[in-house]
DNA sequence: TTCCGAATAT
DNA sequence: AATATTCGGA
C-alpha cells in the first residue's frame, strides 16, 4: 500500500490537523459558525465572506489552502464561479454547501467539480472528515505521475527547450507538470477543455480561426499552440463531416426527421439509414473537406445546428446564451443524443494494486465494465488516468467516459460521467429517474476506505449507482465521437 | 521569423 | 481513435 505520508503533503507530519482552510459564505453568521467548528477539528482556517475576495486569496498564494469550502449563493459571485475557477486555477478540492439541497444545484455542483456537497446545517461530523478530499487528491495526483511515469518511460530525450522561448508556465495544478525530466502528457480534450475552445473559436469566427488565437482566447496556459493546432485540426474535420450529412440529408428528399439516426439499432430501418451516407461521407471526405468547410463558414452555422438539433432536442432550440449555446450546438447533431435509456454500465472497482499492474503491464486502464448497450465493441467506461479512447459510436451510441477531468469531484476516482456543465441543459436530464440522486445524500462522511486498502473505491457509491437504472444524460461531445 | 495546416507518426 | 509531431509553405 502506498505510504500515505510520502507524499509530500504539507504538513504531512500531523497531516489532517492543520489542514489549511478557506472558508467562504457570505453569511457571516455562518462563517463563525463554520470557523468554530473547523478549528475544532484542528484545522487552520481562514474566512472570507466575499467570493472575490476568497478568489484574490487563492491566486495570492495558490499553496495557502488545501481545501475550499464555499457557499453556493453569493452576491458578489456565483459559488459556482467560484468553483470552477479555483478548479481552473489551482485545482484545489472545493466542497460547495448551500441550504437547499436541490437535486439541480447539488448536480450542478457535482459537475462544475465540488468534491462534496455539503447542506447546511453542517454538522462536525462533515467537518471532520473533509481532509479525505485533499488526500484523494493526492493520491491521486501521485498515481498520475506515476502512470506517467510509466507510459511515458521511453520517449525520454524529448525536445529539450532550446532557447527562451514562452515555456508554458504550468500551474503545478494540473498534472501537466513535466517536472523531474521527461513527461509529456498528451492533453486530453475534456468537454470542458472543449468547450473553451468551441468558445474561442466561435468568438473569432470560422474564417479567421487559428489555433494561435484560439490558444489566446482560451487562456488555458498550459496548453501548447500545437495542442490546439491538433484540436483544431480534428474540430474542423468534424465540421466538415457534419456538414456533409446535412448536405446529404437535405439530398435525400429532405427528409428532416429527425429520427434518422436513432438508435434503434434493429429496428425497421429507416430510409435513410447510414450505410449509404457513412461510405459516400468517408469516400467524399478527403475531397470536399476544405469546401465544406468554407461553406460552413458562410451559412450561418447557428442555422445549420438548428437544423441538426431539430427533433433531437424537444423544444425550440435555445439561442440564449449564444456562445456557450452555439458551442455545443455543432456537437449536438445527429450523431448524438441527448439521453439514452440503458443503465449506468457497471463499474467495477479495482483496488489501487490490480490497476498498478494493470499499467505495468501496459494494459488498458480500462476498468471493467459492462457495455448495456448494443453493437457496441466499446469499452463504456476508463475510469483512469487517461482517457484513451472514446467508444467510436459514431452514428447511435453515446458516450459516458470518465476522465479525470473530474478528478476532484464528489467520488473521486469514479467519477461522474464526463457531461458536463451545459448550463440549461440539466432540463434535459430525465427527471424521473433522479428524483433521488445518490449526490444528495450520501457522502463520504464515516467512510474510512480512503485509508484502508482501497483508496480508489467508493463502495456503496457503486451499488447506488448502478443499482437502479438511473438513466444518464448524455452530452454529445461531437468530437469526441469518431 | 512565426504561424498554418495537411500529412503522418505514435 | 485521439493526440502529437513533422514539414512545406505562407
């Protein structure tokens, strides 16, 4: 087992005491109240009752705190901003609270990254135990490194920095660290690096789009141009393809339905089911790609992806929020849906040891799953480091991968399934099946696994989640589809 | 010189 | 499949 005060966590001599703290909630009241019950535990704490303020803190010393926890509801600035900055900034775990315990928000929380939900009124035993996140994360980070390590064990020369170049200034935060001597972790593309980047490359408009801008607008400063160049290369032939089945469709009688792709696998088939458009789109590819391309430029692609979202999406497409909207619309098209009604695949949770060798073995870290769902060769779900492969269920099935996008969130390793923050799309979560989410109320209050053998598990997370068929939504990660 | 993007490599 | 790297050309 590893030896949990090697690493070199702060203070790792009295390790949960002194854990450093930084409390935010605009409610004074509270703030006490929290504060009091924090030292009880021996922690180190530091209020603050403004979001802004607390973010000002942060970025001061991004090494002051180990833990955030805030309150959801501020006036000076969403909790929720709050986390997502922190989890961009300095990937601190953040424990998000609030009164109500709306499913909505707490899921909201989730996603954004909280790594607990706490309601209020907090009691000590919720205290008490909050350090279990900063060791998870931990962990977690050394196994990264470790992984790493070992994947990367070859390509050890490496591009030595020449001259003075911008070296990405690496937020020791994200794992990109290349610190002792040679790793080059590959990025990986979350939806939320993703979004970012649609983001940008909307803001700057088809035409003028280079992955130098983007990389500007994205303010991701680990990334590399050349990441983005990569990215940009694939979003565009993502584009083209879309629009191409569009083109096709629209050919083929337009006939919107908007079923065509559905994922009946068997069912009757439709006319214009895919075998036809999948070979002529691939033969055509190669050629018509810098056509399309521009084509799609000039429509306008809001248009296009109203089209594809039509009767994939009940209700009229919204246009509010128009960039985080047009971000995802593109992604949205037919080559995905928004829910789908197979039960969480089956999560079956390795001890630290069984994935270790896993990776030695240079085995997919791939945890074993159980693909519910059709044809389907996938492997559902990574619950790993890195995310080698999304299913390539291009024309019916979704998606759930989980990444370590979520690396600090709620179940620690096991994580949520990558959707993520679409904002007004939590309406379409199937509400049936929700009406008790296992986020609610369970939490990681009493459980002692962290310390015990088996620091990646989440024992009863895995029967309540699998358990029923809760359903999942899915968020088209377009690209992310092959 | 820096940036692009297609092609190709891993 | 997903991302990185290369390389000829603006």
């Amino acid at each position: 087992m590893m030896d949990l005060c090697g690493f070199s966590s702060p203070r790792s001599d009295c390790f949960p005491a002194g854990l450093r703290v930084l409390v935010v909630d605009d409610d004074p009241t509270w703030l006490k109240i929290l504060e009091k019950m924090l030292k009880k535990c021996n922690y180190e704490v530091t209020t603050c009752n403004l979001a802004r303020e607390a973010l000002d803190l942060l970025r001061e010393r991004k090494d002051r705190f180990d833990i955030v926890i805030s309150d959801v509801n501020m006036p000076d600035m969403d909790g929720f901003k709050l986390l997502e900055q922190v989890g961009l900034e300095m990937d601190l775990p953040v424990i998000m609270m609030s009164v109500d315990g709306e499913t909505r928000r707490v899921m909201k929380g989730v996603q954004h990254g909280a790594c607990d939900y706490l309601l209020k009124p907090i009691r000590m035993k919720e205290l008490r135990n909050i350090w279990q996140h900063v060791l998870r994360k931990r962990i977690h980070e050394v196994r990264d490194i470790e992984v790493e390590e070992i994947y990367t064990m070859r390509n050890v020369t490496e591009q030595q920095s020449d001259d003075g170049k911008k070296k990405r200034k690496d937020t020791s935060a994200n794992k990109n660290d290349d610190s002792s001597s040679s790793k080059k972790s590959r990025v990986v593309w979350t939806v939320d690096l993703h979004q970012k980047f649609v983001k940008a490359v909307n803001q700057i408009g088809l035409d003028k789009v280079g992955p130098k801008k983007v990389l500007d607008l994205m303010g991701v400063t680990w990334l590399t141009r050349e990441n983005v160049a990569s990215h940009l290369q694939k979003y565009r032939l993502y584009l083209s393809r879309l629009q191409m089945e569009n083109e096709l469709k629209a050919t083929l009688g337009g006939i919107k339905s908007s079923n065509i792709y559905s994922k009946d696998h068997s069912s009757t088939n439709v006319c214009l089911q895919n075998p036809l458009s999948q070979t002529s789109i691939t033969m055509q590819q190669k050629i018509v790609t810098n056509e399309s391309y521009k084509n799609l430029n000039q429509k306008d692609d809001s248009k296009i992806c109203e089209e594809n979202m039509n009767g994939i999406i009940s209700g009229p497409t919204k246009t509010k929020k128009a960039l985080l909207g047009d971000v995802k619309d593109p992604m949205k098209s037919n080559t995905s849906r928004l829910s789908f009604g197979h039960s969480l695949p089956k999560i079956e949770v390795q001890s630290w040891q069984e994935e270790k060798s896993h990776f030695q073995a240079d085995k997919p870290r791939v945890a074993s799953i159980e693909p519910s769902y059709g044809n389907t060769k996938s492997q559902g779900i990574e619950r790993v480091t890195k995310v080698e492969s999304t299913a390539a269920l291009f024309s019916v099935q979704p998606q759930l991968t989980y990444r370590h996008a979520f690396e600090h969130n709620l179940f620690g390793d096991v994580a949520g399934p990558s959707y993520r923050l679409w904002e007004d799309e939590l309406n379409c979560f199937p509400s049936q099946g929700f009406s008790d989410p296992p986020y609610a109320d369970y939490g990681y209050h009493g459980s002692q696994e962290l310390i015990a053998d088996v620091p990646y598990h989440s024992l009863n997370f895995d029967s309540d989640y699998t358990s029923d068929s809760l359903e999942y939504p899915v968020i088209d990660q377009g690209l992310f589809i092959a």
